[in-house]
C-alpha cells in the first residue's frame, strides 16, 4: 500500500478551538480593520483596497517601481499589474523614467493623485485614532513591540522552514 494513502493517526487529546487559534484571531482582526478604514477610501474615492494601499505608499512623494510596490504591499505581480493600470487610468499615477535604469520606469502620484492622498490621508489616519483610542499610550507602545516580536519571529520561522 503507498505510503500517501495512509491516514494519519489524530491525537483525540488535541483540538483546535478557532476563537482561541491566534492565527485566526489576527486573521479576523485584520480583516474587522481593514474593513473599517475600506469604508472610507471606497465610497467617494472609489479605490479598491490595492489601489489605496498604493496610494499610501506612493504619497511620501518618493517614485518607485512596480516591483518594489508589489513587495512593499505584499501582492503578487499580476494584481500589482493590474492596480497600476488602472490608478494610471484614472490619471492618479504617472510612469516616469528612471534615471539609474533606463529600461525601466518608476511610478508616481500626479498631482491629482495627490490631492486624493492628501484628502485621504488625515481621514484614516483619524480612523486608525479612533480604534486605538481604546488603547492608553503605554497599551499602543506594547502592541508596537508585540506586533514587531511577532514579525520578527514569523520572518524567522518561514527561514528556519526553508532551510
């Protein structure tokens, strides 16, 4: 018999509880929060949430390549494709020539690209002040730290995992 058709034994002594599963609670956090800012940058300005999170990175003014903007915002290349087109469509992004590479191209707000950040901007920032107003100050520098602990050693098992 192959060895693939065997099946594994289970411990009856282990169970997994979702509401307790920190994977999952940080997996329903993320979405709750990101659903709460959506609500803003969705209804007037009509982004989807890749094209949002472009424009975020996008509004410190600094140009960047489409690689570099899928890798920071953690999407694969055919959705960054595909968020690009059409933020270049709606005339919030401008391909411009980058000086250290000439075959390749650079992306950027165009000034009404701008604009939308800069209206944009101290709106979900107000947002993300509401959720953490829950939070003392001394509360927001623990998660701070606990929130880079725990990329930290994410970041760190995925290498242990690959070697």
């Amino acid at each position: 018999m192959p060895a693939d058709n065997i099946e594994p034994k289970l411990d009856s002594n282990v169970s997994l509880d979702m509401d307790h599963f920190f994977p999952y609670k940080l997996t329903q956090l993320q979405s709750s929060v990101s659903d709460s800012i959506a609500e803003i940058y969705t209804g007037h300005f009509e982004l989807t949430r890749h094209e949002w999170r472009i424009l975020a990175i996008l509004g410190t003014g600094k140009a960047l390549s489409a690689k570099h903007i899928g890798l920071m915002i953690n999407l694969e290349k055919m959705q960054t494709s595909r968020a690009l087109a059409k933020m270049i469509n709606k005339a919030l992004i401008i391909k411009v020539e980058d000086k250290s590479d000439k075959r390749s191209s650079l992306l950027k707000l165009t000034s009404q690209g701008l604009r939308v950040h800069r209206e944009l901007a101290p709106m979900v920032l107000a947002r993300e002040q509401d959720l953490l107003s829950i939070l003392s100050e001394d509360e927001r520098g623990q998660l701070k730290q606990i929130m880079d602990k725990l990329f930290s050693q994410s970041k760190a098992i995925q290498v242990q995992s690959k070697s």
